[in-house]
C-alpha cells in the first residue's frame, strides 16, 4: 500500500520507534503527536492499515505493561481510527522523508479532538470503544 520510494523513516525515526518498544519512551512524553509518528512508523514497515495496526496495538500494550500502566488505558478505537486517518493523509501526501516531514505537511492530523467530527464523545470515550473498534456514529472516516 506504501511504497518505501515514496515514504522514508528518518534515523529519528527509527530511533523513536526502537526507543518506544524498549520502553524508554516516557508515558508523559508519548504525546498524541508521538502516537501520528508511530503510526506513520508502523504503516511505512508493514505497508497495510491492517498490519500496522496490529504491530501499533501490541507495542502500544507493551509500553503499558512495561511502564505499569493500567491495560485499560489502551483505547482500541482511538488507535484503528488514528491509523487509518495517518493512512488516508499519507495517500494524500504522495511522499514524505520522515514522520515529521508528513505531519508538518498534515497539520489537520495534529488536532486530536480531530475524530470528534466522525464520533460522538459518548461513543468515541465508552467502554465498548475501549476494548474493540467501534465505527463512527456520525461521519464515516474516509479510508486510504
């Protein structure tokens, strides 16, 4: 689904994704714009929403764990949601050299109350959200 030709990882990159999965990422340093980087991280790798996705949520619970974290922390829908959004931008990017290049050229992603246009909060935030994917309730997300 996405060429390497036309989406690279910096060696900023890399090194955020091999500093995330070895847990010396701080849970107050991954920030909503740090969760975009690894979805764009994951999608250049794997090449498919649903592989990235998959490879996102286990390192995701893998950085809970590791840090402690509540499990119930990991929200299934936010993640789904935010990786198919990051895929859907990088089709619309055309390429990019590294995660910060495509986010500075996507500045709409960087606005994580973003998905409250396809979902209602009483949705996007419920339980049932947390523990699988839930489709929007009110746009559907545009996929790539």
């Amino acid at each position: 689904m996405f060429s390497t030709d036309c989406f690279q990882l910096s060696a900023a990159d890399r090194a955020f994704q091999h500093d995330f999965e070895r847990g010396a990422v701080s849970p107050g340093d991954f920030t909503h714009r740090q969760h975009l980087r690894l979805a764009y991280t994951y999608l250049v790798q794997h090449g498919t929403v649903d592989a990235a996705h998959a490879a996102i949520r286990q390192a995701i619970q893998d950085f809970l764990q590791h840090h402690r974290v509540d499990a119930a922390h990991y929200h299934e829908t936010l993640t789904r949601a935010w990786t198919e959004a990051v895929a859907l931008f990088m089709q619309r990017c055309g390429n990019a050299t590294s995660a910060s290049a495509f986010l500075d050229a996507s500045p709409v992603l960087l606005d994580s109350k973003a998905l409250l246009t396809h979902y209602t909060p009483a949705t996007l935030f419920s339980d049932a959200a947390r523990q699988h994917f839930v489709p929007p309730d009110l746009v559907p997300i545009p996929t790539a």
